[in-house]
C-alpha cells in the first residue's frame, strides 16, 4: 500500500511538471478563452443554487494585475442579494445538518475530487486574476483541496463525551451541534485555499455557508462553487456574493440568521467585524495582520537558513499574512547571511506569472504598490540601506523589483508593521534575549521563525515566542493537519485541523434525570 502511495505521488508531480510546461508561456487571453470553454469561468453570484445578476444589474471588473486586461465583469452584489443568501443557507441548514456524517463526508470527497481534477484550469484562473507564478498557484490548488480531504474525513470524528455521573440517577451527557449559518469573508492572495479552510469545516460539520470573496479575486471562489454544485452538495448549503464589501458585510453582521463569522483580513476590518458581531452576539473566527519575525541565529546553517527565509518572504511576492516581515540575524553572521541572501534574491525571475521560470509576479494593485515604496522611503530616511532593488520593475505594472533592506531597526515602520509586499528588512541583532524582545515587540502574534541548530535553543524560543505558529528550521509550515491561527492581535481561533472544527460546533449538555430502575 505504501508502494502504492508512493507511485500515485510520483505520478502526480510528474502530470504538474507537465502542466506547467503546457501552460508557461500561454497568452492570458489565450487562457480565458480555454477557461470559458471548460465552464469555470463565473460571473453571477450563486444563491440557492442558482446564478443570478446583481438585482440592480451592476458590475464590477476583474483584471489581471500582470498586463491590466479586463478578465471578467462580474456581479457587484450588495444587501438584498446577501440576505436571500442568507434566507436560501438559513432554510437549507435543517436538511443539511441532518445528514449523517458519512452522507456529507461523502459530498465534501466529491468536491475534493472535482477540484484535483480541474486543478489544470483552477491555478490558471488563479494566476490571472491574482498574478502569483503559476507553479505557486497549482500549489495553492492542492493545499486548498486538501483541507476539503481532511474534513471530508473529519466529519465522521466530531465526538461527543460521556460525563461521569454526580449522582446515581443521573446520565450526563455532552453533544457536538453545528452553529448555524457561517458568513465566510475571504481575501485576495490565497483566492481558493482561504475559502476551502473555512468552507471545508463548515460544511462537514453541518453548517451551511455564505462566502464573500474578495472583488479583485472573485473568479476563483465562483468556479470553486461550481464544482461544489456538480459535487452533488445541495442547493442553498453553499451560496457565493460579491461586490460590494460594506453592503454584504453589514448584512451578514445585522441578520440574526447568520450565527457565525469567519474571517481572514487585516486587522482593521477584523476589529470592525468583531464590533459589528456584538449586537447578534455571533461566534467569530478572526485570522488578522501578521508581523512575522525570522530570526536567524549565528550557529544557523547559511544554506538552510537563506532558503526557508527566501520562501517564507517571498512566496507570493510577499503577500501573505505569515511572510517574514523582519529578517532578524546574529551579528556573528549578519553579513555573511545577508551577501548569499542577497544572492539569492537577486536570482529570482520577476514577470508575468504564466511565463516560463517566473518565481515572482505583480503586486495585486497600485496601492500595494505604493505602500511598499512608503515603507521604502521611511527606513531609508531613518538609516537603512538597500542591498539589492528597492523600486518600481522596469516591467511596469505593479511590479516591484526584489528587495533587500539593510540595519533596519524595529522602530522603523517596516518593522512595526506589515509590508506585504516583496522587501525582506535585515535586522541585526546581539544575544537571544535581544531576538526574542525585537520578535515580541509588536502587537500581531501570528507566524514566526528560527533557524539554529541548536535543539535546546530551537525549544526556548519556540516557547519564548508570542505566536501562534513557529517554523523551525523551515520557511512554509502550512498544512491542512496543523493548526492556524495567531494571538494578540493576529486573531481568534485556529482553523484546520482537528481544532479547525470545532470553531463551528457548539457544545450542548444534556442532563437525563431520575434514571431510577423501574
């Protein structure tokens, strides 16, 4: 059986290797067109079970940020649209949560399967509307499949407990029930894997769902439903809006219907959302801003070390809530690391991401993009300087040249707060006292990262470390098994993993009385 396993996977890079070199090079409009002709590409939102427009008939447009050209006009939804959403999850969660575990799991694997089938034509629409290198893509394509796997599967685990009895006639019980109707809020930079680490759970543990995806990136969350409908899950289990983010948003937070929020954002909007949840008292999943620290201590392996660090800045040109926003290194080492760093950043082939070789696309937009320069221009007029980059790509567009920065500080507002962008600051620092007080000094608490070879100081400071997820020695440690999520101001509650599903589940205790023999 493990032979076997081993054989499927071998097979499986070797169809994405194959995939990659038949869509690299492919002309964006040339990639529309093939995913008009395989019905993935949606433009109505879904309520219900069907498409629909807008009820006032407005659009909005959907660009690719690598060339500017219109992908789609899409629905721009807003409050009616979200509360028939709202209406057709509300009426469908009576049926759905009365499935058997088995029946929904059985629905969720199906889905599962659609998208690994079509995962081809996923990470192109992925790359178009959002611009991340098409092999990143298809890897985004797999992460967010497998949550759907993992909860397929855990669906038939959610345990209740048998509570030792006070007394004798007495049986306690406590049962797991699904919440109710979620509103699922969703951002750009993972356009798939953030709806199906929310939607997954939701779905297996019987509740039903509304998704907002983000307006620059809603092509994929739509062809994402689409195979959910072919997937056999019913009508109304699984409704998508999008458009105007305000409208939907105060609707989901209003309506006493919806008993639960989740969401993945900024900071700012989670506090909003936080807020507006109180009036309805809704269960919130919050995964907010990061800040994350890589601390690179001076008994590190160099090699090891500049390639996690390449990969937890640079994925996704920076934009991700777990990137390494500062680049912490022991002075014993700091300019060895920061020449083969720089060199190896300087490596990096930036362009359109369905070309050949690309490890970095465009920004999502051009205030992404001036944000970075602000960023830029306040460390360099407080002492930093740029090794390597630090502006615009000749390639135009939003895209921005890979950056070095180094002496940053940590009151440097790049320090203080996220760049999301691809700039990774160099922070020297003295004593493992000093790292873990520059890594702790700062409100989000959501990813971080060392590289040492020493086993008990990898122990210390992965404990010493205000944040919810630490990488050891690597730069991606995302998994559907793992738990995410962050604390402070990073966030509530962890999504995947076994913990993952219980953020839609309620306990209820039951209390049978006077069980006394007849």
């Amino acid at each position: 059986m493990a032979m076997h396993r081993v054989a499927l996977h071998g097979r499986h890079l070797l169809a994405s290797s194959r995939l990659l070199r038949r869509h690299m090079s492919m002309e964006p409009q040339a990639a529309v067109t093939r995913l008009k002709e395989s019905g993935l590409l949606k433009t109505q939102g879904l309520v219900g079970g069907k498409w629909i427009d807008s009820y006032d008939g407005k659009t909005i447009e959907v660009t690719n940020p690598a060339t500017g050209d219109v992908l789609a006009n899409v629905a721009c939804m807003s409050g009616q649209e979200t509360s028939d959403a709202i209406s057709s999850a509300y009426n469908s969660f009576s049926s759905w949560s009365k499935l058997t575990a088995s029946e929904r799991s059985k629905f969720l694997r199906n889905w599962y399967d659609l998208i690994i089938s079509h995962k081809e034509d996923l990470a192109l629409l992925i790359t178009l509307e959002q611009g991340k290198p098409l092999k990143e893509a298809l890897g985004e394509v797999t992460y967010g499949a497998n949550f759907i796997e993992f909860f397929a599967e855990e669906a038939k685990r959610i345990y209740g407990d048998i509570i030792p009895s006070t007394l004798a006639d007495r049986r306690l019980l406590v049962l797991k029930q699904p919440v109710g109707v979620v509103g699922a809020i969703t951002p750009w930079n993972f356009p798939l894997a953030m709806i199906t680490r929310k939607v997954g759970p939701a779905l297996a543990s019987g509740c039903t769902v509304v998704v907002k995806p983000s307006e620059y990136t809603p092509l994929t969350a739509l062809a994402a439903a689409d195979l959910a409908l072919q997937a056999g899950i019913p009508p109304g289990a699984l409704n998508v809006v999008m458009g105007n983010a305000s409208g939907i948003g105060d609707t989901l937070l209003q309506s006493s219907q919806v008993r639960k929020i989740t969401f993945t954002g900024s900071t700012a909007v989670g506090k909003k959302l936080m807020a507006g949840s109180a009036n309805t008292v809704k269960k919130l999943s919050l995964e907010l801003g990061g800040n994350a620290p890589c601390i690179v201590f001076d008994d590190a392996d160099i090699d090891v070390a500049v390639k996690g660090s390449l990969a937890a800045k640079f994925r996704n040109s920076g934009q991700t809530c777990v990137c390494a926003n500062r680049i912490l290194v022991q002075e014993g080492i700091y300019e060895k690391f920061a020449n083969a760093f720089a060199k190896a950043v300087q490596n990096m082939q930036v362009g359109n991401g369905l070309a050949e070789g690309i490890s970095q696309g465009p920004l999502i937009n051009e205030a992404a993009l001036t944000k970075v320069e602000k960023f830029i221009n306040d460390a360099t007029s407080k002492g930093a300087n740029i090794i390597l980059g630090g502006k615009r790509h000749s390639l135009g567009m939003t895209f921005y040249e890979p950056t070095v920065l180094g002496n940053v500080n940590n009151k440097m507002l790049i320090a203080r707060e996220e760049v999301f962008g691809p700039v990774a600051p160099l922070l020297p620092f003295k004593t493992e006292e000093d790292a873990i007080h520059i890594a702790n000094d700062t409100n989000a608490g959501l990813a971080a990262y060392i590289f040492t070879t020493s086993i008990p100081r990898s122990w210390r400071v992965s404990e010493a470390l205000e944040y919810g997820l630490v990488g050891v020695n690597e730069g991606l440690i995302s998994t559907e098994v793992a738990p995410f999520g962050g604390v402070k101001q990073s966030g509530l509650g962890r999504e995947g993993s076994k913990y993952g599903i219980d953020e839609f589940l309620e306990l209820k205790y039951v209390c049978m009385g006077n069980m006394k023999e007849a």
